[in-house]
C-alpha cells in the first residue's frame, strides 16, 4: 500500500476499492499531484461523500421496493379481508333475501289456495243451494199441484155426484136436517152396534125415524 492508498484508509477508516483506487490514480495524473499534496484530502473527503451518496439510490430503491412490498403485503391482506368480508355479507344479503323470497312465495301460494278454497266452498254452497232450492221447489211444486189436483177432482167428483139421484137425495136430506142425525145415529131408539145404526122401539112404544124433505 503506497502513500496515497495509506492517507485514503488514514481519512476514511478503509481501504479504497478498486474503482476508488482506479479513480484516484486518474485524478492524480490529470493534476499532477504528489501524493503527499494537502489537495488529496480535499479530494478524498469528495470521492468518500461521493461514494457515500452514490449508495443512497440504491438504498431508497432498495427502501422504496421493501416499503412496496410491505404495502403490497398489507394490501393483499386487506384485500383478502375485503373479500372474505363481502363474501360473508353477500352470503348473508342472499340469505336474507331467500328467506323473504320464499316468505312471499309462501305467503302468495297460501294466499293462492285460500282463494281456491273459497271459491270451491263458494261454488259448492252455491250448486249446493241451488240444488235444495230446486229440489224444495220441485217438492212443493208437486205437493202443491197434487193436493190442488186432489182438491179439483175432488170438486169435481163431489160436483158430479152431487147431480147423481143419490146426490139430489143428500142434498135434500141435508136440507131436512136429517143428515146429521144419520150421520151421529143419535135419535131415541137408534143404537150403533160394530159400526151399524139399528133402529129400535123406544121404552115407550115410539119409533123415531128421519125426514126427507
């Protein structure tokens, strides 16, 4: 190691490297310098800020990529916890709305077959009903045209035997007053044995007979 080699190690704690060595020889045959000028140390202390500061980019770049890498790790983390989080709050929004989905559903089809049950129940009491109603009238109708019917021909009967000789002779028996007694068989010496009025001889010799006309 020479005089200048020593004075660099001397100021700055080191040996000089190669490049720094290489540079230093450069600087001192452009100036012509002895390697025992004060210059040196001037020089020395630039060629050591230099180096110094020369190291600074690469350790920003190395600061700047640690520092991304972090940020991207963190980002990454973030994401990720984004992600699970949206997840779980879309799973619980699709939940949500399933359930709600399904309530309506469910809501609608019930409401669906109340409306069919009633209109079923509707329809069946109403053709029920009608069927009751058709059926009474039908009933009363017939009853009624019967009994009208009966009650006609036996109008008509009773006028057609009213002009018959037996009917002329009620009527005038009717008219005597007879018919009642014959009917009740209630004249002294008139007994009613098994449905039969049997004429008898009172206790006093009479017998009472009917009048007709």
């Amino acid at each position: 190691m020479n005089e200048l080699e020593d004075s660099f190690a001397k100021l700055l704690g080191r040996q000089p490297t190669d490049a720094e060595r290489h540079q230093l020889y450069q600087v001192r045959d452009a100036l012509a310098l002895k390697n025992n000028d004060a210059l040196w140390l001037i020089l020395m202390a630039l060629q050591y800020h230099q180096t110094m500061y020369a190291r600074f980019p690469e350790l920003i770049k190395q600061a700047a990529v640690e520092t991304l890498r972090q940020f991207q790790q963190t980002a990454e983390g973030t994401l990720t916890s984004a992600k699970e989080s949206a997840k779980a709050e879309l799973a619980k929004a699709v939940s949500t709305a399933a359930r709600d989905v399904a309530r309506l559903t469910a809501a609608r089809q019930a409401a669906t077959w109340i409306a069919a049950c009633l209109l079923g129940c509707s329809v069946t009491l109403g053709t029920f009903g009608w069927y009751i109603h058709r059926m009474a009238y039908e009933a009363g109708y017939d009853k009624g045209y019967g009994e009208a019917y009966a009650d006609t021909k036996d109008d008509k009967a009773a006028a057609a035997w009213a002009n018959t000789p037996q009917g002329k002779a009620a009527y005038h028996l009717a008219l005597a007053g007879s018919i009642d007694r014959l009917a009740r068989c209630d004249q002294p010496g008139w007994k009613t044995e098994h449905g039969i009025c049997y004429v008898y001889p009172t206790p006093l010799g009479k017998i009472y007979g009917w009048k007709i006309r």
